[in-house]
C-alpha cells in the first residue's frame, strides 16, 4: 500500500486528488495540509464527511516526510518551489500541480510568473507529467510537473499535427474558455456570483501564463519553434474547458487526412476521444472525467481543432493520478477509468 500525502488539500484540485485517492486500491493517504485551512477534512470539504478521518494542518516538513512515500503539492504557482526541495531531498516521489516545475528556463519563468525562481537545481529534474506524449519519461522519473489545465487542451489537440505536419503550419489561434473554478478556491472580486455569473469575457490577452507552457512543449514536439496566439475567456460555468484552435495551414488538407491521423495518433490512448467529422466536443460530456474529447474540422487551408476537458480532473487531479499511476507501476487508469 503506497502512503500518499497531499499538500494544499483545501483547494479544488486538493478536493479531488482526495476524492479520487480514498477510491483508489493501492492508496492510503496518510496526510494532508494547507497554508491557511487546518481542520477536520470533513469540515473543508462537508461532502466527506463520513469518508475520512483526516486532519489538514499547517505543513511540516518533518511530520509530512515520516509518514508518506509520495507526495501531490497542490499549492498556488510559486509556492511549491519553497516545499518541493525539501521533499527531493528526502527521496520522496513528487507530483507537483502548480506551475513551477514545468518550464525549464528560469528567465522564461521569471518573465511570465514575475518571480525569480528559488529552485533551479530542480529545474532540470522534473518529467512533464502529459502521459499521452511522456509516458516512457514519466514511468522512469519520481519527480513529475503536472502541466497545466488549458496547456493539457491545447497540447493534446495540436500534438498529432505539429508532430507530423509542424513545417506546413502558418500560425496557430487558441480561442480558450475556462470555468470559473480554474482560478481555484479563493476570494476576489471578479470570481464572486454576482460578477462571473450571466458574463463572458476575455482576461490576460496575449500575455497568461500558459502560453509559453504551451508553445514551449509543442515546439518540442515539432523540433521547430510553434508560435501561437493564446487568448483566455472565462464562462459561468464551475467546470470545463473548451477550446476552439484555428490553424492557419501552407496547403489545403482533407477532413479525412486529419481525421486518420489523429486517430492513429492517439489509437492506443484510453483518455484521449476523437469524434467524427462532424461531431465536435462538449464541456458537459468531460464533466468529472479524465477524458480529453477532440473535434475537426476543415475548410480550404483552414483547420479548426476543439478540445474539451474537465479543468480540474484531466487538468489537474485525475491526470495527477494518472501520473501517479505510471511511476508507481499501478495499472494506468487505475481509480479514474
């Protein structure tokens, strides 16, 4: 049985790295904490109640190290690079949720993040934790950098292209919208009901922070530099990603090309769905899954790629268990199928 421990439990992602974990057969957490929720579990999140005795206190390296072989730091960006070392260094297995281990360059982190880094000698260590296209890395690594919840949309809907056709691409147009809880559990003012609610609108035009993430990893797949052009929305939904990709190709390509080489793409991939020409994805059919839905469609040198996710699981906890799956030699879709 492994020991698990999860760090920022008092969040969304921390909610359902829990749920998922009290379901899973080879799993036993044995602790959990946050920065400024302590308490009964079952008073954070009333509907556990019932389902676990555990208690959320402030983290301690020490008590957290004695009792875990395996580690989910669900904290803010920024803040698992204070507490990630100090668990490397204890031999533990991390799965790091936030965004600090995923670029490798400490500039490009600091230009998007707008801190300096405080763990470089780490920086080099983590396996981007996207199985679909690191499975190999992430079954021999003990140190995974989950990636985040649009870069998993956008990623998975462009791979197959980019991997095969990246010199035929002119650009890339990510058209994004993100639920409500992708902002996570936390109070401000444009998240409360009364504003979100009955509204659309687009944020961080041109410069969030999953735009480098994205491109930086497409890129790698395409062994040539993807530029793409990433704008976010928000929609009064409390979970679900869609995202509408419009490619912007050298020569004309057939709806049936495409459609076969995604399927042979991801043929052996049980997450990832590739609808038939003429379907396209809906939020509401990822819902509570870790399943990414993908749609084509084409018209003269245009492509339009939608992909559709649940933000929280396969953006976050369910893929964060799939991951854990992998390093951990446990059946892939063990607690999440």
């Amino acid at each position: 049985m492994l020991n698990v421990g999860i760090i920022g439990i008092s969040g969304y992602s921390g909610k359902l790295l829990l749920k998922i974990l009290l379901n899973h057969p080879e799993v036993r957490v044995t602790y959990a904490s946050a920065n400024t929720t302590t308490g009964k579990i079952s008073d954070i999140h009333p509907e556990l109640a019932g389902k676990t005795r555990l208690v959320c206190e402030k983290f301690n390296l020490s008590k957290a190290k004695s009792l875990c072989d395996l580690f989910f730091v669900a904290v803010p960006h920024t803040k698992s690079m204070e507490i990630t070392p100090g668990l490397l260094k204890a031999k533990k297995m991390v799965i790091d949720l936030s965004a600090d281990y995923r670029i490798k360059n400490s500039a490009t982190y600091k230009k998007w993040y707008k801190v300096t880094h405080k763990d470089k000698k780490n920086l080099p260590k983590s396996v981007y934790g996207l199985p679909e296209l690191y499975r190999e890395e992430i079954k021999k690594s003990t140190f995974i950098a989950n990636p985040g919840c649009y870069p998993t949309a956008a990623i998975l809907a462009l791979a197959p292209l980019v991997a095969i056709h990246g010199k035929k691409i002119n650009s890339i147009i990510i058209d994004a919208k993100s639920s409500v809880s992708g902002a996570g559990r936390k109070t401000a003012i444009n998240l409360i009901y009364a504003e979100a609610n009955e509204n659309l609108k687009a944020y961080k035009v041109l410069c969030h922070q999953h735009a480098p993430e994205i491109s930086i990893y497409l890129s790698r797949l395409a062994q040539k530099d993807i530029k793409i052009t990433f704008v976010p929305h928000l929609i009064p939904m409390n979970y679900g990603i869609l995202e509408t990709i419009y490619i912007q190709l050298k020569k004309s390509i057939t709806i049936n090309d495409v459609y076969k080489l995604y399927q042979k793409f991801y043929k052996t991939e049980e997450f990832v769905r590739i609808l038939k020409p003429g379907q396209q994805p809906e939020t509401k059919n990822v819902t509570n899954t870790n399943y990414c839905d993908i749609g084509l469609a084409v018209k003269n040198n245009m492509l339009v790629i939608t992909s559709a996710i649940d933000n929280l699981m396969k953006g976050a906890s369910s893929q964060a268990v799939q991951n854990m799956n992998l390093i951990c030699g446990f059946k892939e879709n063990t607690g999440i199928s």
